[in-house]
C-alpha cells in the first residue's frame, strides 16, 4: 500500500483508523466538537446563562463539586450536583415539594405547636416541635430552608420572628423582631426574605421585611394601600400580594408590591367575594384565596383564584369541604392546602384543592389537634 504524505494540503474527512504515526501538537482553538468545563471559584447560580446552553459543565475549583446545566432557561437556569450528588441549583419556588407546615394557633387557648404533614401522599400530621410562644394570628413566611412564623396574640400582640429547621424536626428559635408588635396579620416571601404585612392594633398599613441571609430584626419596607387585619397573603416570584381584610368595614382589595425594592403597594383587583378571616395559597402562576367570613352571609367555603400574569379581580373556582374560618394556607407544586379552621368548633381538618384546574378540595387527613388563626409554610 502506497502512503501518501501531506504537507500543507487541507484534509476535508478522514477516519482516525487511517492516521498512524506520531501526530504534531495542533492548538486547541483549531479543535471543534470538543465540549469544555467552566472552572471557577464558586458554585454556578440560576442566573449564570452559560453561554453553551443545556449540557455546559461547571467545576467549582475550591470545593471541587461539578455540575451539569440540564435547563438553561434564562435567569431560571437548573443545574444539577454530579459531584457529590447534592446541592443542587435551581430557581427559588415559594410552592413546596416536601412538606407542608402548621404553627401556633388558637386550640382554644394559644398553641405553640408546630406540626408537619407530607406532600407526597394524603396523610395525618405529626407534632415536630414547639414555637418560641403561644400565640395565634400570626403570619408565616418560607425560605429554602427555614420556615417562619412572626407576630401574633399572644393575649397582647408580638413582635417576635421564630425560625424552624425544614431539613431536621425540633424547635423554633428566636432571631430577630418586627417594626412593631402586631397580630391578625398575614406574610408573603421572596426568595432572600419574608415580609409581613397589616395586622391590629388599630388597622396598620406596614409592609414589615426581614432578611433570610442572617438572624435580624425586620425593617419597614413600604405600606399596604388601606391599613388592615384578617387579611390573606399570597406570594408570586417577583411580588407579594395583600387579599380582603378588614379596617371598620371588610375589603375586596387585592394590593400587590414588588419584591425588587422597598415600595408602597398598589390596588390591582377586587376578590370575587368580599371577606375577612380568609386565608392565602399560591401556584406559579395564580393567587387563590380561601375560606373567611362575608358580610351579610357569615363564614364560607369559597376558593378563588388571581392570575399573576397581569392585573386582574379575582374568580371563584371551587369550594371548600365547609364552610372555615381562619385556616392555615399551605402551597406545594401542585396544590393548595388548608389546615385547621373554625366552623360552629375548632377544627384539625387538612383539605387540598388542585391548581391544574377548577376544583373543590378534599379532606386528606388530619392535625395533632384543632388550630384556629395558625401561619402556614411548606418546604
């Protein structure tokens, strides 16, 4: 067999098995089809946008954990932990995948009382750990990791901002303070911190917030547009949102403000049906409201929705299994939850209501005990 020998000539194809020899050091600029890794000092963030899209490899050169871009959606990027098989990153989601969370209340006297229920299947509750105080009317609040209850009565209202481990059942501790002591407020959350909004005494309009970074006292953020209490709070990934309530006469308002500065909120709705004592759920895309009292009519069963897409009133969308007053919200991916509640008697009922479509929701278990007025978080 002849052997041919090129020199400056271009090779337009040419299978490997036909190269032998000793071959010449090329620059790697020259190569293609040749996937690289990232390499920094830190892990990536959802906001990274690698410029090779879905697929992109990135080694943190400290810790020496690798990852692997399996969604580049941008700002929203999910990447996945292939080095140690944990720590995962992805896009905060204020909805659970774990747990739902039900904290102090009214059973009827003050609870401390933090029970837990799972997502994953239809399942009664169980006691976890103990908050703090006694106390009810209070607001709760959800990072990745922690869940929050803030305020509340106490007898006297308070100012107190207990934090519990999502990862490890046990006890609530004491980190920081709101502006003012308050209760019959409700509580919304971002992805770096949580916010309590309204409350007595009086009708207050403050929009408390408070860091998740850190162990502190919260700050005043900003102002509802009518000062308020029995309200319901939902949050989207950008806003938080402030529904019904009541300062003398009970309020359709649905206020809405922004998570990106501190700022004043807006009127972007009416509810369907005007209430108080009701309570907030959320999906990715839509607020719903839940359970309360209407004037006129007393306490209800209704569930409405609130797109997030755009200012919108609110609709009516399904039913609970009773009429409740003051329940507990909780969110996970795929449902909203009420737990507890009010109707002629303290109640220990979890109901659950889809958000894929237009339902009414169903019974699937039960609490430790009856709670009334207790904050809602999930993990």
């Amino acid at each position: 067999m002849s052997l041919t020998h090129i020199t400056n000539d271009n090779i337009i194809s040419m299978a490997s098995s036909k190269l032998t020899g000793t071959l010449p050091v090329m620059d790697g600029s020259n190569l293609t089809g040749v996937d690289d890794v990232t390499k920094s000092a830190s892990d990536p963030a959802a906001d990274t946008n690698p410029s090779g899209g879905v697929g992109t490899v990135w080694l943190n050169t400290v810790s020496g954990e690798l990852f692997s871009c399996t969604d580049a959606t941008t700002n929203e990027n999910v990447w996945i932990n292939v080095g140690s098989g944990t720590g995962d990153v992805a896009p905060y989601s204020f909805q659970g995948t774990v747990s739902g969370y039900t904290s102090g209340g009214e059973t009827p006297n003050y609870t401390n009382r933090i029970d837990k229920f799972t997502f994953a299947s239809d399942a009664d509750a169980t006691d976890v750990g103990d908050l703090t105080i006694s106390a009810g009317y209070n607001s709760g609040q959800t990072s990745a990791t922690h869940g929050y209850t803030s305020g509340g009565q106490t007898g006297t209202p308070s100012n107190v901002i207990d934090k519990f481990s999502f990862t490890v059942d046990g006890d609530a501790t004491d980190v920081g303070d709101l502006s003012s002591s308050r209760g019959y407020l409700t509580g919304q959350s971002s992805s770096t911190h949580g916010y309590a909004s309204g409350g007595t005494p009086g009708s207050v309009d403050t929009i408390d917030k408070f860091t998740f970074a850190a162990d502190a006292n919260a700050t005043d953020s900003g102002n509802l547009t009518v000062g308020r209490y029995y309200l319901a709070g939902q949050s989207s990934s950008t806003h938080g949102y402030a529904s019904g309530g009541q300062t003398g006469e009970v309020l359709n308002i649905i206020d809405k403000f922004t998570f990106a500065s501190d700022a004043n909120a807006t009127d972007v709705g009416d509810m369907f049906q005007t209430r108080n004592y009701c309570v907030g759920q959320s999906s990715s895309t839509h607020g719903y409201i839940s359970g309360g009292s209407a004037p006129g009519t007393g306490n209800v069963d209704t569930i409405e929705k609130f797109t997030f897409a755009s200012d919108a009133n609110g609709t009516d969308v399904g039913n609970l299994i009773a009429i409740n007053q003051d329940p507990a919200g909780q969110s996970s991916t795929t449902h909203g939850y009420c737990t507890g509640g009010y109707n002629g008697g303290y109640l220990n009922v979890i109901q659950k209501f889809t958000f894929a479509a237009d339902a009414n929701a169903t019974d699937v278990g039960d609490l430790t005990g009856v709670t009334y007025a207790a904050a809602g978080t999930q993990y």
